[in-house]
C-alpha cells in the first residue's frame, strides 16, 4: 500500500527526490556542497540523484565561502590559531580543504588593511 501511494505521488510528481536535494541547497546556503550531499544521503536519496543536482565544476565556491567568513569574521587572521579556526569554521559547513584555504586567502587579501 504504501509502495503504491509513493509511486503515485511520484508520477505526479509530488514527491521528487530531485526537489529534496534542491531544497536542501537552496534552504542552506551557507552549507558547502559536501555537507549537503551528506544530509540528502542520510534521507535515502540515490547518489545518482545527489550527484545529478552537484553544482557546475566551473562554480567558484571559494568566494561563496569567503562571503561567508566575512559575517563569520570581519578582518583578517591575526596569527596561525585564527587563520585554523576560519579553515575549522569553513570544513564544518563542509567545505573541502582546498576551498576553505582558497577562500580564507581571498578573505585576507580583500580584508587587509590599507
């Protein structure tokens, strides 16, 4: 019974897994791709489906971490313990390594005082 009611909702097109993944996107924006891949997964969604709605290679995630570590931080690193807080803050919101470095380097090149 139940199976038949989630085809039929399906058909429809009432209940989409495509449309979780886009929502879970869209409802976290401060969230990297990572970590929502994750919370999709963990709901059941097929990878296909996860990976079909991963954004563009050419999309620039960097800069979308560093608009968040302005609110997070606004200026600079003073030392090494800062610069390795704003990297921890970046891979909790599941930022890969080499974006959170990226964006913390964009971050202090555009803060920097004059």
């Amino acid at each position: 019974l139940a199976a038949d009611v989630l085809a039929e909702l399906s058909e429809n097109n009432l209940q989409s897994d495509a449309r979780v993944v886009q929502s879970l996107a869209s409802r976290r924006p401060g969230w990297g791709w990572r970590r929502n891949e994750i919370a999709a997964r963990q709901t059941g969604i097929a990878s296909e489906i996860v990976a079909a709605h991963a954004p563009p290679a050419d999309a620039e995630p960097a800069r979308a971490a560093a608009a968040l570590l302005a609110k997070y931080q606004n200026s600079p690193p003073k030392d090494f313990a800062d610069r390795q807080k704003m990297l921890a803050f970046l891979a909790r919101r599941g930022f890969s390594f080499s974006t959170a470095k990226e964006a913390v380097e964009f971050f202090c090149k555009n803060n920097s005082p004059s």
